[in-house]
C-alpha cells in the first residue's frame, strides 16, 4: 500500500461541488480584492478568537511580519524558539528585530516558558510562542509574565487553528494571533493566506493600512505600507471550508489517537501533549533514537514521512550571524535529530491509518 504524506486531491473528491460552486460565485461576484467574502472570513475568525477584529493576508509570514510592524518591535528583541519554521524567525528579522531563542521543553518541544523570565530584558518588546504541530504552549504561564513585564504577546497559529489550551482556544490569548492558509495547514487553502486576529481596535486600523500600501481612508499614505492581502478567492475556499472543519479536525483526532495506541507497542514514542491542551494534529510526530532506520523502515513500507524540522533555525546557515553555537538550545537541538512526522490528515482512509499502525508496531 502507498500512504501518501499529503495530499490535497481527496478533498476535491469529496467536497468538491462545494468548494467549486463557492470558487464560480467568486469569480462571478463584482469584487475580486477586498470584497464580501475577505470580510466574513475576518469578522468570523475575530469571533472565533475573541478579538475585536481581524485582517486577512497575503500569508502566515506576512501576518507575522505586519504584526510585528504594528507593534514597532523595529531596533528591540523578540523572544521566541529556534524549534519553529523558518518564517516565524524571518518575520521577526523583516520587522527590524533581534530574535532572542528560548530552548522547549523535553517533553513537548513547545518553548519551555519556565526559561521566559531570564531571557527578557529592557529590550525585549515582544514574545512570539509557537503553537508547534497543533499542539499548545502553556499559555496561562506566558501571559502571566508577559502581563508582568508589560511585553506585547504574537501568537504563531500557523499550525494550530483548532487547537485548545485550558479550554480557550489558541489565537485567543495575545494581542495579535497570526494564522497561515497554507494549503497543509489545518485550515488550508488552494494556495497562499494569512490572517491577523488583533485584541485592540487600534491594530486593526494599524494592519489594515499596513497592508494596503499604507493607505488611510481617502488612499493616502499614513504610514509606510506593502501589498498583503488574502485574495477574495481564497477567503472563498476558506469559508467552503469551514463548513466541515470542525469534522476534518475529528478525523485528525481520531487518526492522532489510532498512532498513539500503535506505538505502545513500539520503540518510538508519540512527542507529548501539553497538560491543559487539545491537540488539534496539523502534524503527528514521533520520536525516536534512530530516527534514519524509522524512517527507511517506513519509506519500505510505502509510508511518507517528513520531518519538522530537521535544522533548528539557529542552525542554519542564514541565521548565523545571531552567534548560536552547536548546544547552545540542547533541547531543540537534540530532538531535531529524533523526530517524524507521520501522514495525518482527514482524507486518510481507515485502511490506511490501520496500515500505518500496523508499520508502527514493528518500529
Ligand atoms: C506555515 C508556518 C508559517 C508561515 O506561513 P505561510 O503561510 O507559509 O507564510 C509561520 N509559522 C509557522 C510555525 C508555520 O508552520
């Protein structure tokens, strides 16, 4: 059997008239940027997630990146982990900051917030904690220091819409939660999209014009802006899309759980949930101490695998000159070296989750 590790084609098999009917009436609509459907998928996201408002992007980088803007971190520190994709780090940079890494947790590999105090200093304007795989960092715990030290919280919630943390969900928390579209992601799109959900009124106003060449109202330039906005298409699948997310992020449950019971029996181990959390599985990783030989056994088997991510970004060759060496965040850098994702997203067929858990037992 052949297990893909995504694909995206099964969905177009099961809910295709939807989203093609959803797609034609866009296309037949007056407004192609910045219409009708732009507008319902911010102000429902903004419901869902407990702000004030909300503002679609052209991506989940630029949803960082703007953010970011909109609270001048530009010449400060940022504090966030290493173990994170690379554009959560490339935001940071592109919006004038320092990223300042924080090491996880062993268990969970989401940033270890008990190391959070000793990393803020007087430059400090902003603390990015990363919802890695779907899972959740200890939000509770973060915003207490934050609040402590008055540091300005971005949420990264690429990977975690439909995640839960203390029966709030994530993106509920900071004072800008930054979503992506990408089309993996649990809410995907057919092709780019981002999404800033903002708690204050004034950083609406603040990304709105950020987003739109600075302009204000009348078209006039307030302060300097670029070109990210979600495309009127996009927010047209999203929206199709939404009608049965919340089944997708059962199935992706339920798959989570079948893995879970599988590796009881195997020499690998899930990588754990936070206490507190519902994970919602963008990914399901495992680890294991010889990941290479998983991996072969799996590739053997017809199983696709990835790994995320196999270099911790203060490893790699553009981020450098930030000055971290080899052991400087052990943590991350250890389970970079264990760590594999399996296929896990809703499409998957039962026979295929009861293969791959079958594949798993022999690890
Ligand atoms: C996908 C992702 C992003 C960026 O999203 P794009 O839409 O690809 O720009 C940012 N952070 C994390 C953790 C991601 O997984």
């Amino acid at each position: 059997m052949q297990v893909p590790f995504f694909t995206h084609l099964r969905e177009l098999e099961r809910h295709g008239s939807v989203l093609m009917h959803a797609v034609e009436d866009c296309v037949h609509s007056s407004r192609l940027i910045l219409g009708e459907r732009v507008a319902a998928l911010e102000q429902a996201l903004a419901e869902q997630f407990c702000g004030v408002g909300a503002v679609g992007m052209a991506s989940g980088t630029d949803a960082l990146t703007l953010a970011l803007r909109a609270l001048s971190v530009g010449g400060g520190e940022v504090i966030t982990v290493s173990n994170t994709c690379t554009p959560t780090v490339a935001a940071i940079r592109d919006a004038g900051a320092t990223p300042v890494f924080v090491d996880v947790c062993e268990d969970t590999l989401q940033m270890n917030v008990d190391l959070l105090e000793q990393a803020i200093t007087p430059q400090t304007k902003c603390i990015v904690p990363v919802h890695l795989f779907g899972n959740a960092v200890d939000m509770v715990r973060l915003m207490e220091i934050a609040d402590a030290h008055q540091i300005p919280v971005v949420e990264d919630c690429a990977q975690s819409y439909g995640t839960m943390v203390h029966d709030a969900p994530t993106g509920s928390f900071g004072a800008i939660s930054c979503f992506s579209f990408y089309p993996t992601k649990n809410l995907g799109g057919w092709g780019d999209g981002g999404l800033c959900v903002c708690r204050e009124e004034q950083h609406v106003a603040a990304l709105r014009a950020l987003h739109q060449y600075g302009w204000d109202d009348a078209s006039v330039a307030q302060s300097e802006g670029v070109n990210s906005r979600l495309d009127e298409l996009q927010a047209a699948v999203l929206l199709a899309k939404r009608s049965f997310i919340e089944e997708d992020l059962a199935r992706r449950r339920a798959i989570a759980a079948q893995y879970d019971e599988a590796l009881q029996h195997a020499s690998a181990e899930p990588v754990a949930t936070t206490p507190g959390a519902t994970h919602s599985y963008h990914l399901y990783v495992l680890r294991t101490p010889d990941r290479a030989r998983a991996q072969a056994r799996l590739r053997e088997a017809g199983i696709g695998t990835a790994v995320h991510y196999a270099v911790p970004v203060h490893r790699m060759p553009a981020y450098a000159f930030l000055g971290y060496e080899p052991g400087s965040l052990p943590v991350t850098e250890q389970a970079a070296d264990q760590i594999l994702s399996l296929p896990i997203f809703p499409t998957l067929t039962d026979e295929e989750v009861s293969y791959v858990g079958e594949v798993l037992k022999s690890l």
